[in-house]
C-alpha cells in the first residue's frame, strides 16, 4: 500500500508530465498551424502574380485587337456617284470580308464637321463645298495583321466611283510590329513567371512534408498503405490550394477595383471571357500543382530507408 507522501509524489509528477505533454501538443500544433499558413501566403501570392500576368497577356491581344480595328481606310467617292450607287457601295463595303464595319461620311456631314473644328463658314468664303462624299472603313484586325492593304487599296480602286483611297501604311507597320513585340515579351515573361510559380508551389509543399517524414516512414512501418498514407496530406494540400485561390482572386478583385476607379478606360480591355479564363486557370493552378507536388513528395519519402530521412 501506498502511503499519503507517495501518493502525492506520483501525483505531482504526473501532473508535470501532463504539463509537458501538453506544452508540447501546442508546441507542436503552433507548427502545423504555422507551416500550413506560410505555404497559404506563399501560394496566394504566387496566384495573384500569375492571375495579373495573365490578364495582361490576354489583355494585350484585345488591346491589340482594338488598336488595329481603330485604323480608319476612307474612300474619297467621284462627285457623280447617284444617290441610290451611295448606298449600294456603303452595303457592300459593309458586307465585305475585310470590314469591321463602314461608315457614309456626305460632303454636307463632313463641312459641318470641318467648320466646327475651324470655328467659321468656309463655304461661304469659298461660295462652294469642295469637299467629297467618303466611306470611312474599320479594318478587321486579322485583316490589318496579316492582310496585303496595298493590294486592298489597289483593287478598290477599280470601282469608277472611287477616286482614292486614304490611310497610313507607316502608322500601321509601325503599330504591328510593336504589338507583336509586346505580344512576344508577355508570353516569355508569362512562361518564366508560370515555372517560378510551379517551383516556388512545390518548394512550399515539400518543405512540408518534409518536416512530418518521420510520421510518415512510421505509418508505413506499421503497416498503413501508401494510398492510406497519401489521402488525408493530398486532401490537405488541395484544400490550402483552393484557400490560396480564394484569397489571390480576393485581391485581384480589389486590384481591379483600385485600376477601373483611377483608370475607368482600363476596364473595357478586361473581357468576361479573359477574366473567366485567368479566374479558372488560377483555381485550376491551386488544385493540382499541391495535389501533385504532394503526392510526388510523399511518394519520394516512402522510398527511402529509415536512415536516408535524416539526410
């Protein structure tokens, strides 16, 4: 029988095992908790770069796309065109594969518009209106691209009704060659950029389960299966991934934001279908690359002899 002293002595140092039990439970929690929020904040970011990258590499053809569709081809029509041959060629102009759309600027449309800009009555000075009927075209921008305009001008002006055709073949080498410059430099830095997110995702991941392959070499020593051993960390990390996704898209909403209300002009060159892809891309970044990172790392582990895991 034990007497009162002994009873107590073992109660004390029971309660001093539970206290270290304890101090290192949270100890230990404090750590988990901790890794798992530095691969959160490494993943959000890395996603936010990859989803501003990414819209402005999709943004860059739309933008592009806009500038090239903004060149103007005018057809200066022969004063003796009747009527009825105006519409006739405005419609077909229209209907043509290389037009965006076509626009019938009159001689009467056209001085109401110059005396504006000049601030007097120029045909009352001159006593005529010298100016000529014209058909202003938007170029498609695969057109303006990739097309011949110098064969373009030279075939239009085998109708009788046009006299010449205006545009500026400088101007628009000049703003093809620099978009596909731009075009070129994004998608480089959108590849490099998406490798170093790749690789920065799955240096975080397996510095985490680097740090439990002790746990994991035991649960295979004791019998556990490798699909058993990877479900609950696979399960884990697609979770972060997703809670990453969330987060990154949470500040790219907010950039968007800051952007359209300084710059309200910015938001037409981000589409619903370019947002609706580097939103989707993101989410599907943020599910696979842990998933697969972890498994691969799990896997890797599960390889090696008891004494390899302390190299």
């Amino acid at each position: 029988m034990l007497n009162t002293r002994e009873i107590s002595e073992c109660a004390a140092r029971f309660t001093i095992f539970a206290a270290m039990s304890s101090k290192e439970q949270k100890f230990t929690t404090s750590r988990v908790r901790s890794s798992y929020l530095s691969v959160v904040i490494s993943m959000t970011l890395v996603l936010f770069v990859v989803g501003v990258l990414g819209h402005l590499v999709l943004s860059a053809k739309d933008l592009g796309k806009a500038v090239r569709e903004n060149f103007t081809f005018t057809l200066v029509l022969d004063e003796s065109v009747p009527e009825e041959e105006l519409r006739t060629l405005l419609k077909s102009q229209q209907l043509a594969n290389y037009s965006k759309n076509a626009t019938l600027i009159t001689k009467e449309d056209a001085a109401l518009q110059l005396q504006e800009d000049l601030g007097e009555d120029f045909v009352d000075f001159l006593g005529y209106n010298p100016l000529s009927n014209t058909i202003d075209i938007n170029l498609n921008a695969d057109f303006v691209a990739s097309g011949d305009l110098e064969t373009l001008k030279a075939s239009l002006l085998e109708d009788d009704y046009i006299k010449d055709v205006l545009y500026d073949p400088d101007l628009i080498g000049l703003v093809n060659q620099n978009i596909e410059k731009i075009t070129i430099l994004l998608i480089a830095a959108s590849v490099v950029l998406l490798i170093v997110a790749l690789a920065l995702i799955n240096s975080s991941i397996r510095l985490t389960i680097y740090s439990k392959r002790f746990l994991l070499k035991t649960m295979q020593l004791v019998g556990a299966t490798s699909a058993f051993i990877r479900r609950p960390y696979v399960l884990t990390s697609i979770l972060l991934g997703l809670v990453s996704a969330v987060l990154s898209l949470l500040l790219l909403y907010g950039l968007g934001v800051a952007l359209e209300s300084y710059f309200p002009a910015i938001s037409a060159l981000f589409s619903v279908q370019t947002t609706t892809f580097v939103l989707a891309a993101v989410v599907a970044l943020s599910i696979l690359v842990p998933g697969v990172s972890t498994a691969v790392a799990i896997r890797r582990y599960l390889k090696l002899r008891t004494n390899e895991l302390y190299y």
